[in-house]
C-alpha cells in the first residue's frame, strides 16, 4: 500500500479512474466531459442511417410467422414428433424402465454433452483429430436431444430463433456444393459447414435457463484452458523454430511458437482470441470467491499461451474483444485499460516487444507474402467472382493450379488468407453478401438483446460472446480462421451462445 501511494503512476491512474467514475466529484470539468458523451450517445440514437441500421427489418420481422419457417421447422423437428409418438404408444413402458428413464433424463442434458463435446474437441491431439470426429460428435448430441423429447412436448430445435439470414446463408452453402467446379472436393467441407450448422442449432436449442449455458461456457474454456496450460509448457521446453511461420531475419533471437494440440500457431491462438472473453465472464459472473479464482487460474495461461503464439492478428483481435466486452460491461475502464497497457508494454518480453514492432511491417516476409496472396486471388476473382469456384480450399487451390500463374516464389495460394475474400470466392457475390448479412444481424440482435436484458449474468455473458465474434471477425481480414475445421466449429460455437444469450433475454421479456 506505501508504494502504491508513493508511486507517482499509480496515483495517476487512480486519478484519471476516479474522475471518469465520478462526474460529480470534479465539478463543472467532469460534468462537461460526461454531458460530450451524453450528447455523442443522443446523436448517435437520433442519427437517421443509425435508425435505419439498427431497426429491425422486415424479413425478421415476418420470419417467424412465414411459411418457409414453419416448414422448415416442421422438417428438422420430425425426429422429436416421431420420439414424442413412440412414447406414448409404450408409456408404461418407459416410464417403468430404469434404462429408459435414464436416456430420457439424459435426453433433458443435452446441452451438458454439447459441452463435453466442446471440451474434448479442444484437447484432442492433432495427430489424433479426425474432423469427422466434430460431425460424429455433433450428431450424437442431436440423438441425444431427439431422445429427450419424447416425454417433453417443449423439447424442440428452435430452427426459427435462428432467423432467416441463417437459413439464406445456408442455401448458398448448398449452392456452392452444387456449383462446385470439384463436388468431390466439395463434399468434404460441405460436411464442416453441417458440422457448424447443427452446433449453433443445438447451442439454441438445448439451452433453456442461464446455469445450462454457463456450465457450457465453462466446459468449453476448461477445454482451452488446459490445452493452453500445455502450450505453456511448450514455451517452457521450447519448440523448433519453423522458418515458414516467422520471419528469420526481423525476429531474430525469437523462440518458437506455440501450439498445443493443433497444427499451427495461429490456429491455437485464434482459439484463444474467441474463448478468452468468455472466460473473463466467467470471472465476473461467479458467485462465490472459489469461483472466480477458479476462473482467474484459467484465464492466466491463456494469456501467457497467447503471447508465446507470436499471433500478431490474434493479439490485436484480442485486444479489440476486450476493449469491446469493457465497452458492454463499463466504458470507464477503457482509458484506464489503455493506459495501463501502454504502459506494460517495456515490461513486456523482448521476442514480444520485437515481434509488435514488426506489425504492418511490409519487410516482414509473412505480411509481404500476405499480400502476394492477395494480388494471385483477385486473378480469380476477375473470372468467378459472380457465381464463385465451390466450396472449400481444395477446390480453390485446384483452380489456381489449373488456371493461373504461380505467385513470386513459384507456389500457388491454397487459400486466401481472408474470411471474407474466401467465402466471396466460394460461394459468389450473392453467397458473399448472405455471409455478411448473417454476421450484421447477428451482431445486431445481440447488441440489442444487451440492451434488453435485465439479468446482469446473461448481458455479461453476451457481451463476452460478441467481444469475441467481434475480435474474430477482424483476425478474419488477415487469415482464413476456416481453414482448420476445429476453429471454423469454435467460430459457430461462439455464434449460437449469442443466440442462445439472445433467446434467455426474449424469454425473459415473455414472462
């Protein structure tokens, strides 16, 4: 306590943070500062395109009651109709069997198998991952789903809470298997987009109270938790320095990077960007001290894994998941947060420090080769930019094979480094702009569920699931998040706890 209070530094901080807690106590300095921002939030909430973007359209406006969504919902719920009708016909039968009783009660946790799958899918070595495995392990949880539905008539999947972009998204999804320039290289992907699909679906579906979603919030960063802990452990052995993924002569000296049971250093630390947020729920939304140390222990090597990836675009998504999740819990903490950040940044490692300093760095060989990437993809893009090459890398890179000039080095993209770019060049520009609609309206209704809600645990934990929707989507513009399977099914994990956090608020609101 003497040196904090001796400390020049933390006396200013301690000051900047009061002064933005508390506009009375600075008199007429702080009210001004409060009313700008008071007037920023009118102006922004008066401004007409504001309005325009932030009401809700007419499409989700008509979804639910449309005929497409009653059709659509009638057809994936068949199973659970068919579960319901077996058991009355053998009632007492059921109701008379230990076993049947037992997968019934387990048909009703559901969402405890959703989160043991997500758990294991994050500590399966890559070696030993197979991703049909995350296909398998999602269709074993609809079973179990489906089976619970016989003795609950509420028991249902709540395709219509997903909303039309969804099902728009997924049409062309299908298209781009059916176009494919390749359907037998197709296919394969097709099955991980089914994967991501179903795992937002059940994610909606399963979860009817907050305690079910936290217990899968928490199952799912235990499992990045302990593969970070061993990523930690690979920093502290060291790992062969591969030339391909650093480069040689701007990072000299640096170690390594980190992997843990995935293939790639960006594949863990994109992981760790979209599931870090979550765990800082976790921290605020425990209810007792064991809880959020509990939460806290987990929080730390993932951190550490973080920085000992050496992801450059992970450590800025991440950074700008938690400037957003503080922007949602309390937009006071930013300045400081900034502050202390700046200020942390000479204590930092050095291999650390060196690897910020060459962000942007067009010197750097993966940021110049970034770029060699781009200017093959818009080769392609000139001749299928409208109806798109088909689904999934395999087929792009075989149409760059086939079709167009090596790159510098003499190698061809085997994808586009870029979410965005990738998808427009599977799936076309109608495809492309169905993506983005899914992802604006997602984050749309999330932010104004947000501001709905009046349970602080939900809000809490929507506003870590958009923090880290949010922090992805910008590691999107630098890499292709999709190209290993697990991230693209981490990806629409996190989408369908939006969507469930969305779903507590509404039914919330109903009662």
């Amino acid at each position: 306590m003497t040196i904090a209070q001796n400390s020049a530094v933390l006396r200013f901080l301690a000051a900047i943070w009061s002064f933005l807690w508390d506009k009375g106590r600075y008199g007429a300095v702080g009210r001004f500062f409060h009313s700008i921002a008071a007037a920023l939030g009118r102006a922004v909430r008066h401004n007409r395109l504001c309005r325009l973007l932030w009401r809700e359209g007419k499409l989700p406006r008509a979804w639910p009651r449309s005929i497409a969504c009653r059709l659509l919902t009638g057809i994936f719920n068949i199973p659970c109709a068919l579960m319901r009708w077996i058991y009355r016909l053998g009632q007492r039968i059921w109701e008379g069997s230990l076993f049947c009783r037992l997968v019934l009660a387990l048909g009703g946790a559901s969402f405890f198998f959703l989160g043991l799958l997500m758990m294991g899918m994050l500590l399966v070595p890559h070696n030993r991952w197979n991703n049909l495995y995350g296909l398998a392990g999602v269709l074993a949880v609809a079973v179990i789903f489906v089976l619970g539905a016989g003795a609950r008539s509420k028991h249902r999947l709540e395709v219509d809470r997903l909303g039309p972009y969804m099902t728009l998204y997924m049409g062309f999804i299908c298209y781009g298997l059916v176009v494919s320039l390749s359907e037998k290289l197709s296919l394969r992907f097709f099955a991980f987009h089914v994967t991501a699909f179903l795992l937002v679906l059940l994610t909606v579906s399963a979860v009817r109270r907050f305690e079910q979603l936290q217990l899968v919030t928490a199952m799912a960063v235990f499992g990045v938790a302990l593969a970070a802990l061993y990523g930690c452990y690979q920093g502290y052995i060291g790992v062969d320095v591969v030339a391909s993924q650093q480069d040689m002569n701007l990072n000299a000296g640096m170690p390594g990077r980190v992997y843990a049971f995935f293939d790639n250093p960006n594949n863990f630390a994109e992981l760790l960007a979209m599931l870090i947020p979550l765990n800082l729920a976790l921290v605020l939304n425990a209810r007792s001290w064991r809880g959020k140390l509990w939460a806290v222990i987990a929080l730390v090597p993932c951190a550490a894994a973080l920085g000992l990836t050496y992801s450059r675009s992970s450590w800025i998504g991440t950074a700008l998941a938690v400037l957003v999740f503080l922007a949602f819990v309390n937009w006071r903490l930013i300045p400081l947060i900034l502050v202390l950040g700046l200020l942390a940044i000479p204590l930092l490692p050095q291999t650390i420090y060196n690897r910020i300093l060459t962000i942007g760095n067009m010197a750097d060989s993966s940021t110049s080769y970034r770029f060699a990437i781009y200017d093959a993809t818009a080769n392609l893009m000139r001749d299928y930019w409208y109806r798109g090459v088909g689904l999934g890398s395999d087929v792009m890179k075989k149409v760059f094979e086939q079709n167009y000039p090596t790159m510098f080095d003499g190698n061809y993209p085997i994808h586009t480094h870029n979410n965005y770019l990738q998808m427009w060049g599977e799936t076309g520009i109608v495809g492309f702009i169905a993506y983005l609609a899914l992802l604006l309206s997602q984050l749309k209704e999330g932010v104004k569920a947000f501001r709905a809600g009046t349970d602080r645990r939900v809000r809490i934990l929507l506003a870590a699931a958009l923090a880290g929707f949010c922090g992805i989507l910008v590691i999107g513009v630098a890499e292709y998040t999709w190209f290993y399977p697990r991230n693209m099914f981490v990806y629409f994990f996190l989408f369908g706890i939006i969507g469930a956090c969305i779903k507590l608020v509404k039914l919330e609101k109903a009662r």
